[in-house]
C-alpha cells in the first residue's frame, strides 16, 4: 500500500554552509511511503529536480493531481512501496514547506530574502543527512534522482559513501554546463528586470494570486530547454489558434499558447526567490570542484551506480554521464550506464516512465 504521509520536522542545530555562512535553525518538509521495516534498511530517497517537491506519488483528499513521480511510485510499481519505505523531502530553499527566502531570520525577526544564503547541492543533502539521522535511519537501500535531484544523488554517493546501497541517477550531469547556465540567465534576469519583484520586497500573496510576468518569461526559456525539436514538432506542430488571424501580428501558434499557460501558472505556485536561489544552486554545481579531476572526485563512492540518461536530451545531454561511467570504470566502480532513446527531451524522466521503469526495477532488485 502508499501509506502517504506528510511531515514536517525543524532542527535547532546550526547548519553551516559551503559558503561560510550558517542557517542557526530550519525546517524540512517531508514526504514518506510504504512502511519502515524493523532493521530501518529497505529505505529509498528519492530526490526532487528545480521546482519539484517532497509530493512524489499518489494524491491529497479532495485534489486531482498526483505526486510528480506517481508512475513510478507505489504499490506493484518500480518502486515498491509494499517492498519499500520511500522518502522524499523538500529541499532548503524549496517554497514548499522548508526553510526558504521567504521564512524568518531568527537573527533579525523578519522574512530572510534577499539576505538567505546562497545554498550548494551539499548544503540540502546534508540537511537530509540529519533528518534521517534523526529518523534512525542509517543506511539506506538506494537514493534515486532525476535532473538536479540526481546532483543530490550523485552527492549523497561522493560524500556519504557509506550511506546508500544503490544510487540511480536519471537525466543529470557530474557539473552544469554553459548550455544549461546560459538558460537560467535567462529566467534570473527576467526576474529581476521586472518591477513588480521589487528587488525581492513583492508581496508573496499578490504574486500566488496574479503571477510574475518576468518569471513566466524566464519559465518560457525553461520549457524549451526540457523538452526538444521532436517533441515540440509531435506536440504542438505548426498548428494555429482558430480564432487568430494568420496576418494578425500578435496572432499564436499552439506552441505560443503552450508556453503562456503554463508559464502564467506556474508562477501561480512556485515563489520568485526560490526559484533564484535554487537556480544558483543547479548553476554552481560541479562535483569537481574541490577535486583535481572527475576520476578523483568519484574516488570516494562505495555505492552501485546506475546512470539512465536520454538521447534528446537538451539540458543535460548524454555525454555528461557517459564521462562520469568512463571515469568510474577505469576506477573499477560498480556502475551501469544505460541510453534511452527518447525524442520527447530532458523531461523524459518525469514523463517517459514507461521506458526506463524496469531500469529502475532491476537496479532496485538486484
């Protein structure tokens, strides 16, 4: 059975960052599925990508729409919850029940803003490091990941070694590219021309209520980059709203309509502020960094990777973890690298579950 369940827990212990600075306390939200075996060792985290949250599966009464991963998530699904105790947690800086810009600063009384530091992929792991400490939990059967939650994943391996089993790591990369930093640009800009942001100062209600035009521009950029030519030529074609004139200069093509909407929407229900500190967080990735070379910044890992990456994918193309499998075979590493041919585009692993699915299973089971 899911046995969904929402929680919340808050931690009083500073944490301090990789920029130097330190959150005195905060909160992580969190989702679990299944139930917790006796021996706490049939766990699974499974890690959200940008604007994802701890809702991964099944649905809340009296709404409609899923958890973004509920094709994969369940009973009698590549991941079991009749086999498996599954966690997800909303990430620091995530505008969906953890600490965010947007919470207090206990130092100063107010809403942090502007003045919330700047978070690395370490930084929110090892956050969820300490909730899982305080659940008991010490080892875990595997961690799995698509797109930034497969940055997570990829770190919980290099610097948690002993932590899980298993690390599945689904369209993501070992370091962002200019190609993928070169795309947020576009969003963070967008974001911060537009008056309306107020240089972080807006109020939070108005903007859930009317949306954030320079955040929906930004959003439009983003949309282009998780999907790709094919995908976009299947979805939408050249076909033309009905009630546009083709002359007419501002009339729209079914694409137009798409990128608006969901656009607009989306800045109904994602924070601006989140949106920038968890961009920046995707954009200084790079598992290298403190390292002399990817080989020695893999050197740590204990666990079996598996890495699934996607032929069209745009924003985090194949190569990036087909450099990570050669690295990790000349280290002699348990690792698998798997290419699914896919046209739809980076999102294929929120979407095309049923083409890698069994992956997962297997490298669940194994």
């Amino acid at each position: 059975m899911l046995n969904l369940q929402t929680k919340k827990q808050k931690f009083y212990e500073p944490l301090s960052l990789e920029s130097g600075r330190m959150l005195l306390e905060y909160k992580l939200a969190y989702e679990t599925y299944g139930t917790l075996n006796a021996d706490k060792n049939n766990v699974i985290v499974v890690c959200h990508a940008l604007t994802g949250s701890h809702h991964a599966a099944g649905k809340y009464k009296n709404d409609d729409k899923s958890g973004w991963w509920d094709g994969l998530i369940g009973k009698n699904k590549a991941i079991d919850t009749d086999k498996f105790y599954v966690i997800c947690v909303s990430i620091l800086g995530s505008c969906y029940g953890s600490t965010s810009p947007l919470s207090i600063d206990k130092s100063t009384g107010k809403q942090y803003r502007l003045n919330f530091p700047v978070l690395a992929i370490s930084d929110v792991v090892k956050a969820q490091m300490r909730l899982f400490k305080h659940l008991g939990i010490n080892q875990a059967h595997a961690v799995i990941g698509g797109s930034l939650g497969g940055m997570q994943a990829l770190c919980f391996a290099i610097e948690f070694a002993d932590f899980a089993k298993n690390v599945i790591i689904l369209a993501s990369t070992y370091q962002t590219k200019p190609w993928a930093i070169a795309f947020n640009k576009i969003g963070i800009e967008a974001i911060k021309n537009d008056p309306e942001f107020k240089n972080g100062e807006y109020n939070e209600h108005e903007i859930l209520k009317n949306g954030l035009k320079g955040m929906a521009y930004g959003r439009m950029a983003g949309h282009i980059s998780f999907l790709s030519p094919d995908s976009m030529d299947k979805k939408f074609g050249r076909n033309y709203v009905k009630t546009d004139g083709l002359y007419e200069l501002f009339g729209r093509f079914s694409v137009d309509t798409y990128l608006q909407y969901n656009s607009i929407n989306f800045t109904k229900r994602f924070d601006p502020l989140s949106y920038l500190y968890i961009t920046k967080m995707m954009n200084i990735f790079d598992c290298t960094r403190h390292y002399d070379s990817l080989e020695d910044a893999l050197s740590p890992i204990k666990a079996k990777l598996t890495l699934i990456a996607f032929s069209s994918d745009l924003l985090f193309p194949p190569s990036c973890m087909q450099q990570m499998q050669e690295s990790l075979l000349k280290l002699g590493k348990n690792s698998k690298f798997i290419l699914i041919d896919s046209d739809y585009g980076h999102d294929a692993f929120l979407v095309e579950i049923d083409k890698f699915q069994n992956h997962v299973r297997e490298a669940l089971n194994e």
